[in-house]
C-alpha cells in the first residue's frame, strides 16, 4: 500500500458513507432507532459503530487510545450523527495529507477499549477500518431494505464508474 491506495480507499469510503448518509437521512426517527434485532440493533447504532470506529482508529493513529466507542443514545437525531460523521471525515482528510508512503509502514502501538495493548503497521490498520466501514454499510443497506427505503449501492465498482465519468 502507497499513499496514492490510501487516498484511494479513504475517497471510495467517504463516497459509499455519503450514499449511505444520504438513505437515513430520509428515514423518520422511529426507523432511525427501531431496534431491528442487528448486531448492533437499529440503523442509528449500526451507523454510529461505523463513526466510532473510524473515530477510534483515528485517535489511535494520531497517539492516544481512547477507553470507549461513541455511544449510539448520544446521538438522538440523524442530524447529531451526521454531523459528528462529517467531523470524523474531515480529521481523516487532514491525517491523510501527512501520510507518506514511508510512514505507511510504521507500526502503531495502541491499547483497545478492554486495555489490552496491540500494534500493527498504519497501511494494516487503514485497510482494517476500510474494510470494517464496508462490512457494516451492507448491514445498514439491509436493515435499510427490511424498513422499505430505497438505497444505492455502494460496490466499489460502482464507485470506480463514477471516477471515470
């Protein structure tokens, strides 16, 4: 992995989360938190995992370790959520620009939220946290279709298309 990978993955990842955004956005707020027996039970926390763990894996690579995830009952409204995602994008945009493709191989030392210590290289950790957003944006596409919203989709390919045109 080169930064020029890194840049790539992270512009697919805030394109797929902005098509995903887009589709909550028009839910009401009883679909937003109804508890659809997910793994992380409704729309409003499946989509703050998604946050949190970018946010986590971002705070971990900028030297801290956060003891906790965001808590999905901090964000009452689309709004809240959207806004601390778009929060998150930002910070993401500004590490990437000081991500060299030298520095792509450092490994970062880190404890996870039950203390217990880990260290990866940073291209490791970023394609984790990519992959991570995207396994949890197709739960959301589901419960997404399970609550009769119309979605688009997200593949990658998809994406690439609309790069070349």
């Amino acid at each position: 992995m080169n930064k020029s990978d890194i840049e790539y993955l992270h512009g697919y990842s805030r394109w797929a989360n902005a098509r995903i955004l887009d589709a909550v956005s028009k839910l009401t707020p009883e679909q937003f938190t109804k508890d659809m027996h997910s793994s992380h039970s409704s729309v409003r926390d499946t989509l703050t995992h998604i946050v949190a763990a970018e946010w986590i894996w971002l705070e971990r690579w900028k030297g801290t370790s956060p003891p906790s995830l965001l808590n999905p009952k901090d964000f009452d409204t689309f709004d809240s959520l959207a806004t601390r995602s778009k929060h998150v994008e930002r910070d993401y945009e500004d590490f990437i620009k000081g991500i060299t493709d030298e520095s792509l191989a450092t490994v970062i030392s880190y404890r996870n939220t039950k203390g217990e210590p880990w260290a990866y290289p940073l291209n490791q950790m970023f394609q984790h946290v990519m992959n991570h957003s995207s396994y949890h944006r197709g739960q959301i596409t589901t419960l997404l279709r399970q609550l009769g919203a119309e979605v688009q989709s997200v593949d990658l390919l998809i994406y690439m298309d609309v790069r070349r045109n």
